[in-house]
C-alpha cells in the first residue's frame, strides 16, 4: 500500500530517534547522521505543519492565543451530548434534540452558507450562547412564549431554526454542499459559548450595521458591559444596507394618528418632524413629530423601517424615508462579520470585537 509522503517522513523520524537513545559513545559517526536526518526530518514536518496552520488562520491575524494568553478554548473530542427542548413552529411540536444538531439548523436560517466560514462559526457561537444562556436546565427562563421549550424557532422570538425539509426547499440542489458547511461551522466550535464574569452573555445580533454597532440601553431598558458601540466596516455593498419606505403624507399622518392620537397637518410634514438627537452610532435617539416626543426604535416600529438611522426626503405630496443598516444594530452584524473574515479575521477575533470583554469558554 502506498503511504503519504507524511506519514512516512513522521515514522522515519521517530524510529532515528529511538536508535539514537539506544545507540553508545562509540559510534559517535552515524549517530551524527543519523541526528542531521532527523532535525532535517523534523523540520519538514514542523513547516508543513506551520503551512497547514498558517492557511486556515488567515495571514493577517496572529494566532488568538497570542493576543490572548489567558483564554482557554476547549474543543471536546466527540460531540456535544447536552440536548434542548425546541419549540418547532413549523410543526407546532416540542422537540428534544442535541444541541449541536440544533445548531445547524439555526446557522442555516440565520446567515447565508455563503458567508466566509469564520463567520458562520462566530454566528454558530453566538446562536449557542444564547441557548445556554435560556436553557432551563442551567437556571435559564427558556422561551418565555411556549411553556416547556429553552428555545422557539421563531425568527421574530428566540432565534430562527430551520427543519432539515426547509434547508432542501431553501438551497434546492446546494443542499449538500451547504449543509456539510454549516455542519462545520458548528462542529469546529462545538461546546463554545460566549461568557463574561463566567457566565454566558445576553446574545444580541444583527443583519447589517450603518458602520457602527448601537449601545444596548439605545434599543433595551437595560445595558449591558460587553455592549458598546464599535465600528463596523465594508458592509456597504451589502442588499439590505439601504433601505427606502414612502408613504402618502396624508398615509403618514394616519399611521401617526393611529398609534398616538396625535392629529398632523399633512400639507405641511417637514415643520412638524424634527430629530431631537442621535445615538453615538448616528441612529436617531429621540424624535418629535407634531409636538409629541418618541424613541427613534419607537417610530421606526410604527413605520415599519429597516433602522432607526433614518434621513427624510420631503416630496409634494408623500415622505420618503431613507434607513441605512437593517436591524437593531446591537452586538454583532452579521455582514460585519462577514467582511471581517474577508480582511482574514477569525471568529474569536470577530465575536470579541462586537462582544467586548468576552471570554470564549466552554459551557
Ligand atoms: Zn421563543
């Protein structure tokens, strides 16, 4: 049988090793050759091996451990046996199943497989995180919305899962190849959850950033540490970066009516809009239309708009409101991660910058 040109070399190595320690003073000749052969060996080894590494990294980032001498990565040898009661929406049915399978089904409906595979392992990280964070076993609340379940598959509660039929109705012929994909992003990771203070995080996620992250208590009652807001480049070029809604002035006075009671004058929209402030990102913080004040998340629910980074184009006779981003823009966008593996970042490298102070553990 033919062997590979590794395993060949590693074998020599080992047995010129082993005759060296057994091997007296008085052969003082061929031990000398012997040591040349096997340094030589070793060498070819190490800088394959240092090859192989090199690629999958990327060249333009140090290896995690260096930056972070401290963390501790644990990779278990099989899979994950913890498993989670899921709350299929599809099949309106409760589900237990291991965690990791449950994984690749939310990997698969929360980010394209396109993505770069560093970015499908910090979303599989992200998604995991915020399982363990729910999951009743571990002291968790579960979903809040179906009695028994740690986790809905609802896109608008928990997280979106898709059910294997989904994925080969979604990706048709690519079935295979985008499942064995996603099945990576997952596995590499298995078992790795984000924690701070030993304790995995809230997990906030989103689409696409304006080309910054929004401070959690922007958007939620409360703030969070690791929630700051950080840059977040290169997704310009993303579909849902800009974002346009128009409606009739006299459609934009009703809706407002409708919600708050408050009557505007359509003819004349522009002297009854005003911004009262921005979030550090550039998002709109507060806003008063027609004397009321609200919350910039408050009225871009009202009119149904990508973000709250919003400029307004004031026309004759309807408003056009222009978005920049698609999301909440809290933690991590996913097309930020996606640009920042294409810079050559890892997914550690990725989930610590929009997750700040956190550890990668595991759970
Ligand atoms: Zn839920």
């Amino acid at each position: 049988m033919k062997k590979a040109p590794g395993s060949k070399a590693g074998e020599a190595g080992i047995e010129c090793l082993s005759t060296i320690r057994k091997m007296g003073d008085g052969r003082m000749k061929p031990i000398a050759k012997l040591i040349f052969i096997s340094a030589a060996i070793l060498l070819l080894i190490s800088s394959i091996a240092y090859d192989l590494l090199g690629k999958k990294d990327g060249d333009k980032q140090p290896p995690a451990e260096q930056n972070n001498p401290d963390e501790i990565i644990i990779v278990p040898e099989t899979g994950s046996e913890l498993t989670i009661k899921l709350y299929n929406h599809w099949s309106k049915k409760l589900i237990e199943m291991p965690i990791e399978e449950y994984l690749i089904g939310v990997v698969a409906g929360e980010m394209p497989a396109s993505f770069e595979i560093e970015a499908l392992k910090a979303q599989a990280v992200a998604a995991r995180t915020l399982v363990v964070h729910q999951l009743r076993a571990y002291g968790g609340k579960g979903c809040s919305q179906v009695k028994g379940a740690d986790v809905c598959s609802s896109f608008a509660h928990c997280q979106e899962w898709l059910p294997e039929d989904r994925m080969r109705k979604n990706w048709g012929s690519k079935f295979e190849q985008n499942y064995e994909r996603i099945k990576q992003a997952v596995m590499e990771t298995a078992g790795e959850i984000m924690t701070y203070n030993n304790k995995p995080i809230e997990v906030l996620y989103h689409s696409t950033s304006n080309g910054r992250t929004e401070e959690a208590s922007e958007v939620f009652s409360s703030s969070l540490p690791y929630y700051k807001s950080v840059e977040s480049i290169g997704e310009e070029d993303a579909p849902m970066f800009e974002g346009s809604v128009t409606y009739t002035n006299q459609e934009f006075a009703d809706i407002f009516y409708s919600k708050y009671k408050v009557r505007l004058n359509p003819d004349n929209l522009k002297s009854q809009i005003k911004v009262n402030s921005y979030t550090e990102s550039g998002r709109i913080k507060e806003i008063t239309v027609g004397g009321f004040k609200l919350k910039g998340t408050e009225f871009r629910l009202l009119y149904k708009l990508n973000s709250t980074d919003i400029t307004f184009i004031f026309n004759k006779n309807s408003i056009t409101m222009k978005t920049k981003g698609f999301g909440h823009g809290v933690g991590m966008s996913q097309v930020g991660a996606d640009r920042m593996a294409k810079r050559g970042y890892n997914y550690i490298d990725i989930l610590k910058h929009y997750y700040l102070g956190v550890e990668i553990n595991h759970y």
